[in-house]
C-alpha cells in the first residue's frame, strides 16, 4: 500500500539476531489518525517491529521513516510514546506522581506540566483516581495508567504493545473505544494483538507470520477476500494461502 500521509514507512526493513532473521524484508506504511492493528500469534515480530519503529532495535537494516524522520532520530523523542508489554510507571507511586514525573521527562515544568497531567488523567479516563498508588489500581487501571504517561508529552504517534493483554472482554472494549478517541484527536496508534478477534477493533491491519507481512488491509476486506466468517479463520485462510504457494 502507498499512502503519503504514512506515520510509519517500511521499506526492505530486515531484523538479524543471533543469527536468526526475526523480519524479512517487510514494506508497509501506517497512515496517519488511524488505529492500525498489527497482529499475529506470538513470535511472529511484533514486537521486534515495534522496537524498530521506535528506534530500539539493534541490527536494523532497510528503510524505516516516522513521522517524515529516520526511526530514532532525536528529534522524535517527544513526538512518538511507547508503551510496553511490561509494567512501564511506578508501582510505589501515585498516579500524579507518575504522571508528573513523565512530564518533566518529556521536558514540562511548571503549570505546563500540570496541564499536561491533567489532560492525560482525563484522556484515559482517570478522574478520582490521581492521588491512588499505582499498587492498589486494577490490572485495567494501570493499563491506562502506562497509556496516561505516554500521552503526557502530547505524542503525535502511540506504538502499544499488547496492552489489552491479561484484560476482561470489558476492560478490552473500553481501551479499544479509548483509542479511537485518541486518533479522532488526530494521533496515530499502532497497537499490537496476538487475539484475532481485536482485528475488527482496527481501522487498518498488518498481519505478520514468522517475520513476514501476510495482509496489509482492512477488517472489512480481509473477511471480504477470504470469505471467512471471522477474523481468525480470516487469518488461518491467508496462512493456507500462503503455504500452497
């Protein structure tokens, strides 16, 4: 796919390690404002990709853009959040004394960053829950507590790894409402799934398969073109396709 307004341009983007080749030549853009699902089963490199994207990754080689800029080009350091499978606040600490200290990682001070606080507990839904210790939160809550802290430098491209993992079908549901929310705004996000069925959450899909771009296209064409009645027999059909070639 070509877009010109990509967040993220891929071209001939390969990942060596330990000898193992982990991506292979993928080439796929991520158009700007959307929720682009990247999906695939464990191992397939999403992460890797992601790591790519954000400038993280050793032993890249291909072309790889964000934003108009070399992936990990400082310049990009406040423009981009990551947000990991791990635990990436403080758990000893409040929510606001999370928050605040990202903020002045993302270079705030002042009332400036007080705002930015403010706006990022209201962006995931956290009101009265500011002076809780990140501890005492549910495994949802902080999940949107780790989102709340990449928002506080106002980043114009989210990169989420799994974060509705380990979360109820409800919780799953209110993040996925939370990130069309967000690209309304005007943000980009790039989300990461091994469950097929958060396929049809996306505005966009990159599939992947041991380090290979199977699909670059829509919910509403995958299932077009396969027939399938579901994303995950969507994605088997694709792989079967795959392999008798």
């Amino acid at each position: 796919m070509a877009n010109n307004s990509a967040a993220v341009r891929v071209r001939g983007l390969r990942v060596v390690r330990g000898g193992t080749t982990i991506l292979e030549g993928l080439d796929l853009d991520v158009p700007a404002g959307q929720v682009v699902g990247l999906l695939g089963p464990s191992g397939s490199g999403k992460t890797t990709l992601m790591r790519a994207v954000v400038g993280v990754q050793a032993n890249v080689t291909g072309e790889l853009t964000v934003l108009g800029m070399p992936a990990g080009d400082a310049a990009l350091r406040h423009r981009v959040g990551y947000v990991t499978q791990a635990a990436s606040v403080y758990t000893d600490l409040s929510v606001v004394e999370n928050l605040r200290h990202f903020a002045v990682l993302a270079g705030l001070r002042g009332a400036a960053a007080t705002a930015a606080v403010a706006q990022a507990v209201d962006a995931v839904d956290l009101g009265g829950h500011e002076k809780q210790q990140v501890l005492s939160l549910s495994g949802g809550e902080r999940s949107r507590v780790s989102l709340a802290a990449a928002l506080v430098g106002d980043p114009e491209l989210l990169v989420l790894d799994e974060p509705t993992v380990g979360l109820d079908p409800v919780l799953r549901r209110d993040l996925w409402a939370m990130f069309h929310r967000l690209a309304g705004q005007g943000r980009t996000l790039l989300v990461s799934s091994h469950v097929m069925d958060e396929a049809t959450r996306c505005d966009r899909l990159l599939l992947l398969r041991q380090g290979v771009l199977v699909a670059d296209t829509t919910p509403a064409a995958l299932l077009a073109e396969t027939g399938a009645p579901d994303a995950e027999q969507a994605f088997l059909a694709l792989i079967d396709k795959a392999a008798a070639r």
